[in-house]
C-alpha cells in the first residue's frame, strides 16, 4: 500500500498567516495530496491604510496569527496533529522578520529545549501532543510551492488525465505573484531551468501599482480585475487604449512591466477624464498580451507538453482563459491550481515540503529573504 505522509505547512513569508494539514502519497512518480485543513488568516484590512505591507506590521500579525490557527487545528481535528510527520516551514523568498515568525514557531513546535516565553507556552501547550521525535522539519521554499500548487488542480489530478507525471514533462511553467514573474522549462518535477524573468517590476506589482494610480484599495489585482470586468460588459470588452507591450517580441524570455506602468501613469495625466474602467481594461490586457506571448513562445521553442500558471496573478480570470486557449492551439496540456490555491497559502508550502524531503534537498532554517528557484 502507498505509504502516506501527514504535513503541517506553514506560511508567513508575506501578509498571509496561514496552516495547512495535507496528506501526501504517491511519491516523486505520482504525487497526490489529501487536503484535511487549510487556514489562511488574511491582513489584508491591517496593511490597505499603508497602501501596501508593512513588514513589522505582518511581523506582529503572524506572532499573534500563528497560536490561534494552530489552535483551531486543533480543537476541530486534534487527532490529525498527533499523527503529523513532517513540517514544512516557508524559510523564503519573502519579508525576513516575517519569515522568522514562521521559521520559529516551526522550530519551537519541534525543538523540545526552545526557551518558553509565553507566547511559545501556548504553542508548546499544543505541541505537547505532537510526536516530538518522530516529526522531522524541512524548509519550504515559496516559490516552489507556486510551482507545484499545479499539482492541487482538480482536472491535473494526475491519475485521471495522464497516466504518468512524465507525460506532462517538458513543460513552460510560469509563476506570477506580487513579488516575481518567473518562467521555467520544466523537464521532470525536481528539474527546471529558468528561462527568464521580469527585469523591473513583478506583474502583481505593476496590478498593484496601477490601482494605486486608479485610487483603487491594496491589493489592486482584483480591483483592476474587478473595474476591468465592468468594461467588458460594454462595446470595447478589452478596453480602446494601446498600452505598449514591453519587451514582448524581443528574443530573451524576459518580462518587463515598468514602461506599462509608466505609460498608465502618463495616459492618466494627459487624460484626467479618462474612464478608469477603460484604463483597467487596457493595462490588464497588455499585461496579459505579454505573459502569453512569452509563455507560448518558450512553449513552442521546447516542445512543451503542458503549460503551467501559478502564483496570485494567476487567480485573474482574463489570464486564465487567454493562456489555456493558447496552450490547447498549440497542443499543449494546460495545468493552473484551483482559485484557492493561488493565492499565498500553506498547503502549496506543504506541497513543496513533501517534495523537498523526498529530494533530499534541504533549505537552511533561516529566513533567505531572497531566495531563488
Ligand atoms: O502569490 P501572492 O499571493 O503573493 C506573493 O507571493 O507575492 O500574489 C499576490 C499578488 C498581488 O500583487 C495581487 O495584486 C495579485 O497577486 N493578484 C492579482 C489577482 N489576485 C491577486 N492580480 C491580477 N488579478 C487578480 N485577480
Ligand atoms: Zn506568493
């Protein structure tokens, strides 16, 4: 029978405190995930007055955070802790002193002989009831966890679309949050090359950027998607201005977003009455233009089997539906994680835990703010 392993994730690299308990089997030829819980506590309202995160902000959140979730565990699922064996904590890339917070209690949840304040009273409380020696703790590695949150897919469930995981290998894989915008040529699960990445800003910035211009709240993704959703109701569904493409047909397979960005700033001066749906719409789908342009480019230059997107941009709508259309005209299979799951979230960073162990690769336990893929 599969052997399975239960893992607790933790993620604070960020503005998200957040736990998962996954069941895990299958190994590096057939990996599959049982979700038992996943936790997510949001500080989204604490860090929208500063426009962004503030990193002792997300410090102070997660040391609070971190207890009452683990708490929550346990009180609905007590049996499940007391079976865990592994522990996978974000160690980067991401905000140092809120990597720490994680990185700590991981420790502290483990480490018999850690000093108790009183804060690590409460968590040791609970982590009484862990199998102290028997729980091994691996760093996790977030970007990883963007990676392989494809594997959390309903339809990628690989046993019933592909008969094997080497089937879907070549493949592009790109991961897009706030902080990266990365692609990868994927030859197996546990090998990849970067192919490029973005040489200013992130796209989840620039989203973030551009709906700071448009007045619109922290996090601006969703704003933008939200306003952009608006136009699309309309005559000009993609919205009427030309926004330039940044480095879309130039050869390497870099992105760039801080010239789109610009020009959102200058159109917006020039034409005060601009219709701020109509200037989402736009910036969105330029944005969009070049993620896919890039990605089904490298897709064909490879030969790629499947296409991934991953990360918390991936969670637009637009960008899902333009790079699977894109993936299926050339052929290729195309795997992005259920909605939950592109966003920052633990069960990705257990994903990427259970992976990591059975690589036998290990990450430092200390906070890499950053760290790379
Ligand atoms: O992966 P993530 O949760 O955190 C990082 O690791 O950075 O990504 C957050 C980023 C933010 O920039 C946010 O604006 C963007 O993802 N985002 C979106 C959408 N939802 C979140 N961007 C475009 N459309 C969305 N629906
Ligand atoms: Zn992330």
């Amino acid at each position: 029978m599969d052997k399975k392993t239960r893992i607790l994730g933790i993620e604070t690299s960020c503005d998200e405190t957040a736990l998962a308990i996954v069941e895990a089997s299958g190994g590096l030829k057939n990996p599959k995930f049982k979700i038992l819980k996943n936790l997510v506590a949001s500080q989204i309202k604490i860090h929208r007055p500063f426009g962004g995160v503030v990193p002792n902000l997300a410090k102070r959140e997660h040391l609070k955070n971190l207890p009452i979730l683990l708490k929550k565990i346990l009180h609905s699922k007590f049996y499940i802790l007391n079976s865990v064996d592994l522990i996978a904590v974000t160690v980067g890339p991401g905000l140092e002193p809120a990597l720490w917070t994680g990185i700590n209690f991981a420790k502290a949840l483990t480490d018999a002989d850690h000093t108790q304040t009183n804060a690590e009273k409460i968590r040791r409380k609970s982590a009484s009831s862990l199998r102290k020696s028997a729980i091994k703790l691996v760093g996790a590695n977030h970007l990883e966890g963007h990676l392989y949150s494809f594997l959390l897919s309903q339809k990628s469930r690989i046993t019933h679309h592909i008969s094997s995981i080497k089937d879907i290998f070549p493949a592009i894989a790109l991961i897009v949050s706030g902080g990266h915008t990365i692609l990868l040529l994927m030859r197996s699960l546990t090998k990849w090359k970067k192919l490029g990445e973005t040489r200013d800003d992130a796209a989840g910035e620039a989203f973030d950027k551009v709906a700071r211009m448009l007045r619109l709240p922290y996090p601006g993704g969703p704003e933008i998607e939200k306003l952009a959703l608006r136009q699309a109701q309309g005559k000009h569904p993609r919205g009427t201005i030309n926004f330039p493409r940044p480095m879309m047909h130039d050869k390497s397979f870099d992105f760039s977003f801080s010239g789109l960005k610009t020009s959102v700033l200058y159109y917006l001066r020039d034409n005060p009455k601009a219709k701020k749906a109509d200037v989402a719409a736009s910036f969105q789908k330029a944005a969009i233009d070049t993620l896919v342009y890039k990605t089904i480019r490298a897709a064909k230059e490879f030969g790629a089997k499947s296409v991934m997107l991953s990360g918390g941009v991936a969670a637009n709508k637009l960008l899902r539906k333009t790079l699977k259309t894109a993936a299926k005209k050339i052929g290729a299979k195309f795997f992005v994680p259920d909605f939950k799951y592109n966003l920052d979230n633990a069960v990705m960073i257990a994903v990427a835990g259970y992976i990591v162990h059975l690589r036998k690769k290990r990450y430092k336990l200390a906070a890499q703010g950053d760290l790379g893929i």
